[in-house]
C-alpha cells in the first residue's frame, strides 16, 4: 500500500474513533485490501454542494466522521460570517440507510457550536427543508441525502440562508473551512443538546398551504376531482406529503403503488431509485395500465425530482422525459397566468444551459424573459435573488427532472410539481385531450425538439483524470465538423468564452466558471460535454430541432431526429 494511504490508515486505527469503526478497517486490511484503499486513498471532498459518497469508514467514505469533520467546517464558517448574531440552521434527511444517524450527527455537532437547530422529528423531502430555512429565517441548513444514487450512497447537501444550496462566495469559503478541520478532535460533537428543537406536522401545514397556493384552476380541478393518478415514491420521502398534497388541491382518486411505498433505504424493488430510469416507474407503469389512469408519477428518494407517465394517441403509455415534462410545465404557467390576468409585465422563466431552448421559444413568443444559468438549481435560486423586487419569477427547471413553480422555496420541488401536473392533465381531460396531446400541439406551434443524454462513467483511481483528458482535447482541438455538419459556435463556460469557429469572433459568457463546453452545428445542432462534480462521469447532452405542419407529422419528424441523434453519437466516438 502507497505510504501516504496507510499513514491516513494509521491515523484512523490509533486516533479517538469508535472501537467498531477501527475493527472494519482491520476487517478490509485483511480481507480486501483493494477496498482498504480505495476508502483511505484520498479524503471525500466537499464540493461546492457538500458531500456525497459511498457509505463505509475511512477518509473517502461517508460516515459520522467524515460528516462531523464537513459541519464542524460549516459551522465555523457560520460563526465567521454572522459573528455575536444568533445562528440557526435547519436539518433533514431521506429514507437511505444512515440518514437519521447523520442528520442527528449534523444537529449535534451544529448544537455543541452554540448554533440554534431546527430538525425534523422523522424523514422530509429535501424541498420542504429549503421551505424550512426560509420559514424560520435560518442562515443555513442541511439535508443529508444521495437524491437519486443506488443504495451504497449518501450525502450532505449545504444550504444558505435564502434555501437555495451554497453559491459563490459562501460554497468555497465553506470548502475552505472544511479542509481546515484536520482532524477528529476539533470537531465538537455534544453538549449542545438543549440548542435543538424538533420540528414536524406545523411546518407540514405551513409548506402544504404554499403549494395549495401556487394552483392556477381550482374549478377545473372540482370538475376533473376524479382524474386518475397513480403515484409512487420509490421508497422515499414523498409519501409523506404528495398523496396530502393532492388530497388537498381536492382530488379524489389517487393510487399509491404499494410495492414502492414503504421508506426504505435498500430500495428493494429498483436498481437505481431514480424517476429518469423506466425500471423505476415499471411498478408504476404496470398499476397505471391496470386501473386505466390519467396520470403517473414517480419522485426520488428525496422528493425533488418527478418523472411522468401519460397515454399516447393510441392509448399506449410513454414515460416523458425530463425536457417533455419541463415544456408542459413552463407552458402552462406561461399559458395559464395570461389566460387568468396574473400574468406580469416583469415575468421571468429561469432554465439551465442543457435544457431545451424549446422553452426559450415559447418565452420569446410570449414576451416573457427567460434566463439560462449554468446547471443546478442552486443557479436559479441565486438569480431570483439577483432579481428580487426587480422581475417576477414564475417558473424554473431543468432536464434533469427537476421544477421549482413559485419563489417560496429555492431548490426542485417534486411534490408541488406533481400536484401542478396533475392539475395541468386535469386542465387538458377538462378539454376532452390528453397532456401528450398539448406536447405534440406545442411542438407544432413552436417547433419540434428532440433531446438525448448519455453519461460515461470511468470508474477506479482515474477515472476523473480520463475525464479530464478527454474535456481538454475537447477544448484544445474542438471537432470541426459533426455528423456531415459544421461546427460553428463553441462555448466554453470554463473559460467564460464563446467563439465563432467561422469568422473567429470571440465574446465573454456573463456566467460563472463551470466545465462545460457546447458545440453549436450549423444545422443548429447542440452538444454539450459536462464532467459531473460529485462522480466518475462525464454527460453529453445532444439537441436537435425541426418544425413539423401539424400533428401528423409528428413520428416522422420525430423518427427523422433520432437518426441525426444517432448519427452525432457515431460520429462523436461516443
């Protein structure tokens, strides 16, 4: 073993950790030692969003250590930065295994500071946690959570006091606060206990009463109470608000899927727990089909992303896509808001650079500003409070599954985005049409656009220096032709600069930094490249567009862009 791994080893098995964690790593030395270094060869970094990865001991794995360790970092930025002012900070957690252990780990450790903490009396969906922080005026807070990640993986997600995960400056100065903690002992792990308040059912009532309150067409839902909705929460934390949620905005015929009911960290039913993948809404898909349902929908371990089913034209059921269900969602609050008289001269739509420019259509045709920032909705909670008091936030999104309707909280919400769909299929049903239907009408008014996204894991010690490599001839020698068509803009969001290949002119990108470039094809093709920040994995996000006369036109058009699609992906090597 590498000297440096097993003095971080050493450290481990001689230093003030608990007799059952120091047992584990002698376990892994003997039995897998590939494992023992896997978990020691470097210390799981806290990124600009927190902590994520696999549970188990040592430096790279999350555990009470490497979670006290990040805290201690975070609470010592928050007394930094609030000085003699009281501090307060709300918690929560999801239904993975160990979640309730690091979120009480988290109150603790917050509370031995002297910090003020709000934590929930069992597992809450990560939106209502950013609700939390805002209803208490808290200037932080934490979920501990994975979103969507199989099983093995948790997480620690580091709020601000709006609700919206940390932005520049606060997420660095966190980081550099964090690596200062270089060990155990300066963590502050108890006696703060009476600092924490255990919170539930009133704020439940409170963030309920929010939602209720972003419904557009409380009549039209009281002609369509019955509409058919199944939903499944996949063994997550949205069974506990979504079917009260639904029940509340007054619809009366809602089926759980029970076999994906129960919280349940193992996630026994799927693979991966995530709304994006169809064997996830395969329970779902089956109830939906038995009972002959209107709508299904599907949330994640956290209830912050939502996947849809719905019938097409020929009653056969189609999962959306992430792109498909923002389109329908932006639209109707487009739509609806000017059709009631809420619309406002100063309305504004927030999406990410990835996301379809269909909806950047439908903004410019409806004389409604949309911004694009960069990936995570951490990015639109920082514009809307750029924008505050100045412009009218209505809607954001992104095609990753996630919708945040309405400003009161600033993080993807998937329990008010499932009853806004629902109200959304009942609005459509009201008009003897389904919300595949409204898709295929949408593209025929503002053009067809078709998205794909594949993502490239390179796993093992590596894996991110592959990953780097391959952005970097990205960068250095850009492709100058792409499946028969030129490649005429690149956008480097690393280097804040956008080229034309063809004429050479250059301008700034008024974003912060990410690694991320976009390829612009004369055909008006997109490509964008993206390594994430938390994984081995770097995403390509493809984008097509045509315009179609009428809804018959539809399978063609759409048959048509699956093979420009395909043809990008062979000639990209991909």
């Amino acid at each position: 073993m590498d000297a440096a791994i097993q003095a971080k080893v050493d450290q481990w098995l001689n230093g003030n950790y608990d007799s059952t964690t120091k047992e584990s790593i002698q376990n892994l030395s003997k039995e897998n030692p590939a494992e023992l270094t896997d978990s020691f060869y470097r210390s799981l970094e806290f990124g600009t969003g927190g902590l994520r990865g696999i549970m188990g001991v040592g430096s790279n794995r999350m555990n009470k250590y490497t979670i006290g360790m990040a805290t201690q970092g975070f609470a010592n930025y928050l007394k930094k930065t609030y000085g003699d002012s009281e501090i307060k900070v709300a918690i929560a957690h999801d239904s993975r295994n160990n979640s309730r252990f690091f979120a009480e780990t988290t109150a603790n450790v917050f509370a031995a500071n002297g910090i003020k903490v709000y934590l929930f009396e069992a597992l809450r969906p990560t939106p209502e946690l950013s609700f939390t922080i805002r209803h208490f005026g808290c200037q932080g807070g934490v979920v501990c959570t994975a979103s969507h990640n199989p099983k093995e993986y948790n997480g620690y997600k580091a709020y601000w006091n709006d609700g919206g995960q940390l932005v520049p400056p606060h997420d660095n100065n966190v980081i550099i606060e964090v690596e200062k903690i270089a060990s155990v002992d300066e963590v502050k792990w108890d006696g703060g206990e009476k600092n924490i308040t255990i919170i539930g059912p009133e704020i439940d009532e409170a963030y309920i009463k929010m939602v209720k309150g972003l419904s557009v067409y409380p009549d039209v839902i009281e002609r369509q109470k019955d509409l058919g909705i199944v939903y499944t929460p996949i063994h997550g934390t949205g069974i506990t608000l979504v079917p009260q949620v639904l029940k509340e905005f007054g619809f009366t015929n809602v089926t759980i899927v029970e076999e994906q009911s129960i919280p349940d960290g193992n996630f026994p039913t799927v693979g991966y727990p995530n709304p994006e993948e169809a064997d996830a809404m395969a329970y779902g898909l089956r109830k939906a089909k038995e009972i002959n349902a209107d709508i299904l929908l599907g949330t994640d371990p956290d209830a912050d992303r939502v996947g849809i089913g719905v019938k097409d034209n020929d009653g056969n059921w189609v999962l959306m896509n992430g792109n498909q269900t923002a389109v329908l969602a932006f639209n109707y609050m487009i739509e609806a808001r000017k059709a009631k008289g809420l619309a406002k001269p100063n309305d504004m739509v927030v999406k990410t650079i990835v996301t379809t420019e269909l909806i950047d259509e439908i903004a410019r045709q409806n004389d409604i500003t949309c911004y694009n920032v960069l990936t995570g909705f951490k990015w639109i909670a920082e514009l809307i409070k750029e924008k505050e008091g100045k412009e009218n936030y209505v809607v954001g999104g992104e095609e990753s599954y996630g919708l945040m309707i309405g400003s009161q909280i600033r993080d993807k919400d998937a329990i008010s985005a499932v009853a806004m769909l629902c109200e959304m299929a009942a609005y459509e049903k009201d008009k003897g049409r389904s919300l595949y239907q409204k898709l295929i009408d949408l593209y025929v008014q503002y053009g067809y656009y078709k998205e794909h996204l594949i993502s490239i894991t390179k796993k093992g010690m590596d894996g991110q220096q592959q990953i780097a490599d391959m952005m970097e001839s990205y960068r250095s020698n850009p492709p100058k032709m792409i499946n028969g068509s030129p490649v005429v803009m690149l956008l480097d969001y690393e280097l804040q600069k956008g080229r034309n290949l063809q004429t050479g002119e250059e301008w700034t990108i008024a974003l912060p930094k990410s690694n991320v470039l976009q390829f612009v094809l004369e055909d008006d093709s997109k490509i964008s490249a993206r390594p994430s920040g938390t994984e081995p994995k770097i995403k390509f996000y493809f984008s097509v567009n045509t315009t179609i006369p009428d809804a018959a036109s539809f399978t063609a058009a759409e048959e048509e862009m699956d093979a420009r699609i395909k043809g990008i992906i062979s000639d990209m090597k991909l």
